[in-house]
C-alpha cells in the first residue's frame, strides 16, 4: 500500500480508531478487508464531521490511502464488486468469531481470543458499508463485543470467565479500549485465568443468554485468522485441521435439469451470482460447509426458480 501518513485522529474520531487499527494489522495479510476498514472509517468519519479543518484533513488523507489501495488491487473483483467484497469481508469476520467461539467454548481463554472477539464485532461494524446488517449479523456483533468485555474483565479481575453464551448484563468494553490505545493487541494487562474450578457462582452474569442464535464453535475453518503468539512455545504442525461437519447434497440436484418452463428474472441472476461467489469466498478460508450450502442454493434457484 502507498505510504500515505495519516495526520493525529481528531477527537471528534475517536470511535473509528480501532477500524483504522485494524486496517493497518490487516494491511499484508488480508488488504482486502483493510481497504474496506478504511471505507468504513472514511463514511463514517465523513458522517461524523466533514467540516472542521482538522478532520477534514484527516479524512482527505484517509481519501488518499484508498486511492492508493484500489489503483494496487484494482484488478481484485473483492474491491470492484460489492457482492464479492460483502462475502469476503463476511466470511473473514465469522472466521474471526468462530475462532474466538471456539476457544471460548474450550474453556481456552487468552489475549488473542479476546482480540478475535472484539475485531470482528468491528468487521461486522464494516459490513454496513455494503448495505443493512442482517438479524444474525447484528447478533453476532453484540455477542462478539459482549464476550470480548466479559472475558477480558474477567481476566483482568483474576476471575475465571464462564465459558459460552451465558448473559449480557452489566459488562462494558470501555477498559479493554483504553488497553489497546496503548497497543496494538487487545487488551493488554491481562491475567492468566485460574483453574474453572474456582469460579464463584456470584461471577456469573445474572441474565440467561436467549435472544442470540450463535453457531457451534466446532464449526470454525480449519485454520485460525489471528496471529498465534511467537513465544508460546506452541509450534505450527501443532495447529491440526478442526473436523467439519459437511452438510448432506441433496440427491435431486444430482439429475437437476432446468425446464424450458422456468423463467429466471434479473434478480434471480443476481442471487444465484452471490451465491456462487460466497461459496467461492468460503472456500478461500477452507469452509466446505458453507461453500456446499451455497453452492446448492444456486443450483436449486437456477433449475427451479425457487430458492
């Protein structure tokens, strides 16, 4: 990426700071999902305030950097077509979760879970560039964020957190934010949780998590978005492929033929496109299930008319 310098983040900025972050952490790994961080940060900051001198500043040179960016990846069609950018940016936020969920669920509590819970609660926040937030989005995204307080509070009081969708009551984020403004790993300040055996009754929250369909964390791709640690003493042929669940085909799309009856619309086109493409996404971080699901839908709609 070109090296344009952003100026001092206006005030007025503060609650995009961890998007642009994110952007830079992202920048050789997944450019793709940090040019569009960046779009976020740039429409909301424009939202926020376009006027002032300073923020105007900041956000012409914000302007500059994902010029930069689409003239080096213009020929990504993640960056010239929505529909493929929405899948990338979706499928690399759920990879992100269902990490962090699968450590949660293990009882395997660490900074670089928290940190995984919390970025894609901001990818999720990213997602709108594209359009309205799905319900299981949404749900996601608050679950995401609430986990990442709790579990880092938790932590952070030499408590041991409860591991899964337990409540959503009375946690805030606010001191895991101010961690990470001081650094580029979320949060800092952390401490190594105690045997489960010791957690007290009166740490639980006091609210049944109900209202959130969060999938099984078994589900997560085979390999883990984050950053494992380099002083862990944990070596990479260690990390084995998780098992996947693959979803059964259904045996009539085998023989499907499309009839000279079915009329497919534009729109119709249109979703059997994402389809394809989201499973093609899906594929790039190894999801067979959902590249299967997806796969099956477009096969379904294009030789049926119905979805």
């Amino acid at each position: 990426m070109a090296a344009t310098v952003l100026p001092p983040l206006p005030p007025q900025f503060k609650s995009i700071q961890h998007h642009l972050r994110t952007a830079q952490e992202l920048d050789k790994r997944e450019p793709v999902v940090a040019y569009y961080c960046r779009l976020y940060a740039m429409q909301t900051g424009m939202k926020i305030d376009s006027k002032t001198p300073e923020c105007r500043k900041f956000l012409s040179k914000l302007m500059d950097q994902l010029e930069a960016m689409k003239k080096q990846f213009g020929d990504n069609e993640a960056i010239t077509q929505d529909i493929v950018g929405s899948a990338h940016v979706e499928n690399y936020a759920l990879k992100m979760f269902l990490y962090a969920d699968n450590e949660d669920r293990a009882g395997q509590f660490h900074k670089n879970m928290i940190k995984s819970f919390y970025t894609a609660s901001l990818l999720i926040d990213v997602l709108t560039v594209f359009g309205e937030l799905s319900e299981e989005n949404a749900q996601h995204r608050k679950y995401a964020r609430w986990k990442a307080a709790y579990i880092h509070n938790c932590l952070k009081n030499g408590e041991t957190p409860q591991p899964g969708p337990i409540g959503m009551e009375g946690e805030s984020f606010a001191d895991a934010e101010r961690d990470e403004a001081g650094s580029s790993s979320v949060p800092s300040g952390t401490t190594q949780p105690t045997s489960s055996s010791t957690h007290e009754a009166n740490n639980t929250p006091t609210s049944n998590f109900t209202g959130i369909h969060i999938p099984p964390g078994a589900h997560a791709p085979a390999n883990t978005p984050a950053e494992v640690p380099h002083n862990t003493g944990v070596t990479s042929n260690t990390i084995q492929p998780a098992p996947q669940n693959i979803p059964l085909v259904d045996p009539s799309l085998y023989s499907a033929q499309s009839t000279g009856e079915v009329r497919l619309t534009p729109e119709d086109f249109a979703r059997a496109q994402k389809y394809c493409k989201y499973a093609g996404s899906a594929l790039q971080y190894e999801d067979v299930s959902t590249a299967v699901q997806n796969l099956q839908k477009a096969l379904k709609l294009l030789t049926t008319g119905r979805e």
